[in-house]
C-alpha cells in the first residue's frame, strides 16, 4: 500500500460534474486526485475477505441481538423491538453497507464502525474514481464492481419489493451530497427498469383512510428508498414515527433491522461472540469495566454519531476529540488503533457491500486521526 502523488487532470471538474458529481469542493477540497492509493492484489484479496467475513459476523451479531432482547444495550427503543424483528424474519430487501477499516498493508484490516444505514461516498467510489482511473492508466486495475452490482441486484430484488416495477427515492434535499447520492441509485434502480420518482423526506405524506404511505399525489408508495437514518425517523419528535407501526404494506430501503448493525453497540457485541478476532478491536459498552483493561489507549464513540462528531481520541502522545450533538444514547469504548500515517495524510477505507457481497471501496484522507466531513477522497488502483 503505497501513496503516490499525482498530476490532476486539468479539465477534472469539467468530467466529475459531467457525471453528476456537485459536492467535490463544497468548504474546501473534498474530491482529490493530487495523490491516489496503490495497493498489490494480495492487499485487495484480503481487505475483501476481511469485507466479507465481517458481514457474516455482522449478521451473526444482529440476530445475538435479537436472541437475547439487547436492543435497550445499542440505543433502541423497547417500541421498535417487534418492528425490527418482522423485518428481519421477513428478511426485507437490503442494498449496501459501508465498513470502515483500518489498513496499512503490513497487518489485517481493523474494524472501526459499520455504517449500515446511510452510508455515503457511494458516487465517488463508484463512478467517480473509475473513470479518474480509465483517464489516468487503462492498463491498471481497481477494486470497484460497485455499479454493476447495484444494477445487478435491483434486478434480483424485484420479486421481493411490495412493487415490481416503481420506487420512490427519498432524502432531505437542502443536502446536496444527499441529493446527488440518492438521484445516482436512483439512476442505477432505472436502469435495472424501474420508474422512479424523486422527493423530499418532508414530503412523504401520511394517508389516514387509507392507512398508506402517499406522494404529494396521492399515490401510494409501496417502496421507499431513503438516505435517513432510521434513529431519526424512529425519534419520539418525528411526527409520522407512529405510522411506521400501523403501516406494513411498504418496503423501506434500507429496511428496520438495519438499526441492529448502524448503532455502534454493535462493535461490543462482535467483539464478545468473536473475542481476538483478527479484524476486530476489543470494544466495550462505556459502563463496561473491562474498559480498564484499555487503559489510556482507547476511542470512545456515540452509538448514532456521524462524521466522527463526538469522538474522542486518547493514547500515547494522543488526546484529541470533536465537537458535536450526539452521545444522549450512550457510548462506546474501542481500543485505540490510530489511522496508518503517509506524510502527514491518514486515510481509512470504506469497503463496500452490495447485495452481501464486498463490491470496492473508496479511501477518505484526513490530516489528522479522526475522519470527519471536511476529509478528502481520494482514488485508489491496483496492480
């Protein structure tokens, strides 16, 4: 695993918002080909190996979760339990994920947090960097099936939506990261054949009589991708929660029981049913008092926090943190294992899973150890 620094096309932003790509320079640089990743196929074997295994785990993990009523111990209310449950014995219809790992080449991946729900970076690792990449050297590789397989398995899911053939796409459009990820799986579901529709979350309407989710036309919504989390929509301030509990004619993409492996509680839980696994930390509920064994070597993480808000960074000549609105629902205590440094930059990977199978990944950079929205991404090939 190499980082090489790179000449950037001169006509890049030209090609990127070609393809859709509106947020590469929102506060700063975010999309950066001044450098890419070069790794061996040997070190992109493992880091999909390590994908692969770690969803099993996951899986593994939810269903613990589910066995031993431990849903209070990763921040979900007691309400949704029955509600995660059906959507799990139904086994509902779920996309992606994202895992974020810690990889320098010389050891095995580490598991920092699974980013279950609504993921992003989902346009750049999968469009973005490729075609960086067919401009830059043909003759190189990319571990990168990403958009084939979203395609893919749009198709495969078709018997198993509540509509074979419509999809409505849902976010809150003041984000334009959000807009821009969700109008690209939106494009990947129509060219699986779907006809979609695009809106925001606000309007997703409640309809009484009907007992239905419905558009602005009255329409009803049978399946509903959103880039929401599910601790937002399932708040007690979210006015239509309530309605999720009466209504089980829809299919919603990401589907409930993905709150099981999107709240970090879930890391402890991996960590006692696979306790010394090779690619996970020793993770530890913060009242835990195995914490101790942790010292003052660990990271400390809200269950919901997003873009490395409210984290905290303590080791040896480390002490650091970040501001942010999360850890009301509880925290989580990781042994520390700080981000591979080249000169000066930590990048850490999001390996991506599609249909359940690993299918790329993309590299966020950071000129300190906690990764947060104003980190970079940068494109990656292999030899």
């Amino acid at each position: 695993m190499q980082r090489i620094q790179n000449e950037p096309r001169t006509d890049w932003v030209k090609k990127v918002e070609e393809l859709g790509f509106l947020y590469h320079s929102l506060d700063t640089i975010y999309w950066d080909e001044r450098a890419y990743y070069k790794f061996s196929s040997r070190e992109v074997d493992e880091l999909e190996a390590a994908t692969s295994e770690l969803y099993d785990m996951c899986l593994a993990a939810a269903q613990h979760v589910i066995d031993n009523d431990l849903f209070a111990h990763i921040g979900i209310d007691a309400k949704w339990k029955n509600y995660i449950i059906n959507s799990w014995n139904n086994e509902d219809p779920a996309l992606y994920g994202r895992f974020d790992l810690r990889y320098d080449g010389k050891t095995p991946p580490k598991l920092y947090e699974f980013n279950a729900d609504t993921p992003t970076s989902l346009l750049e690792a999968s469009v973005i960097q490729w075609y960086w990449l067919q401009d830059f050297d043909k003759s190189k590789d990319q571990f990168n099936s990403i958009h084939e397989k979203l395609i893919a398995y749009w198709t495969f899911l078709r018997p198993y939506l509540k509509d074979p053939n419509t999809i409505h796409f849902a976010c809150m459009q003041s984000s334009i990261e959000d807009s821009v990820t969700v109008q690209y799986m939106r494009d990947t579901a129509e060219q699986a054949g779907y006809k979609t529709f695009f809106m925001d979350m606000s309007d997703i309407g409640w309809d009484s009589q009907r007992m239905i989710w419905a558009d602005l036309d009255g329409h009803e919504m049978k399946n509903i991708f959103k880039l929401y989390p599910w601790e937002w929509l399932t708040a007690e301030n979210e006015p239509f929660s309530a309605h999720l509990l009466e209504n089980t004619s829809s299919c919603w993409l990401e589907p409930p029981f993905k709150m099981l492996m999107s709240s970090k509680g879930i890391l402890p839980i991996l960590w006692k049913l696979y306790p010394g696994h090779k690619n996970l930390l020793p993770t530890y509920f913060s009242g835990d008092d195995k914490i101790l064994t942790l010292g003052d070597n660990y990271a400390m993480k809200p269950f919901f926090s997003r873009e490395g808000a409210n984290v905290t960074l303590k080791g040896k000549g480390i002490d650091t943190s970040t501001p942010g609105d999360y850890g009301k629902e509880g925290y989580i205590v990781q042994e520390l294992c700080p981000l591979p440094e080249f000169d000066g930059n930590y990048p850490v990977i999001g390996s991506w899973v599609i249909g359940q199978q690993p299918a790329g990944m993309g590299m966020r950079e950071s000129n300190g150890l906690i990764t947060t929205n104003t980190s970079r991404f940068i494109p990656h090939l292999f030899e």
